[in-house]
C-alpha cells in the first residue's frame, strides 16, 4: 500500500501525531452537540440554527486548518498563528452565548482541546 505524498514528510507526520487525533475529538463533539441539539429540548429555534451552523463550520474549520493548512504555513506562520487563535476564540464564544447551560460540558472538553491544539501550534502568546 502506497502512503499519500503528504503522510510521507517527516515533519507532518509528527505534526499530525500531535494535532490530528485532538481535531478529530473535537469533530466528534461538534457532532454530539449538533445532535443534542436537534433531538433534544432546547427552546428557542434561533439558537439551534446557530448552534447548528456553529457545529458544522468549527468541524470544517478544524479539519481543513488541521489537513491542509497548519503543516503548510511557513511564510506567514506568525500572521496565521494570531489568526487561527483569534477565529477559535470567536467560534467558541459564539458557541458560549447560544448553549445553554446543560451542554456546558461539550463546551468545557472543547475548550480544553482548543487550548491544547492552539498551543502546540502556536506557542505561549497566542494561547
């Protein structure tokens, strides 16, 4: 069996070791709440649009940056290190304000797992 081109750099190989499993948790989740969300009580139909919407881009968002765009960024590493902490901060507060307080423990792992992943990728000041 012949390995992709991209599994076969040293470098993403140990940068997936890291990252890939914590985005693939953090899919997970997103998939349990948008799942809690749509077939469980939760009162006010706004919210579930947003938490819906929220729950697939973060999972997109994850997953994209994590494949094919965090092991790649060389040039603009700084810029991009600010810009992925300040989106994942921007979706999780969005995700903060429509949850309601039963599905605080989805949010607690994912901020757990966020904090995790930003700081192996980007070091102490954008954590």
């Amino acid at each position: 069996m012949k390995l992709p081109k991209i599994f076969k750099n040293i470098e993403y190989q140990e940068f997936a070791g890291y990252v890939l499993p914590s985005s693939i948790v953090v899919s997970i989740i997103f998939l349990v709440i948008i799942l809690d969300v749509i077939f469980g009580n939760f009162p006010e139909q706004k919210k579930v649009f947003i938490t819906i919407c929220t729950g697939i881009g973060g999972s997109i968002y994850v997953l994209t940056q994590t494949l094919l765009i965090a092991p790649y960024v060389k040039k603009y590493r700084t810029y991009y290190i600010w810009a992925n902490a300040a989106i994942s901060g921007l979706g999780l507060s969005i995700l903060a304000i429509v949850l309601d307080e039963t599905r605080y423990i989805f949010f607690d792992i994912l901020i757990i797992l966020a904090v995790t992943s930003i700081s192996i990728l980007s070091g102490r000041g954008p954590t």
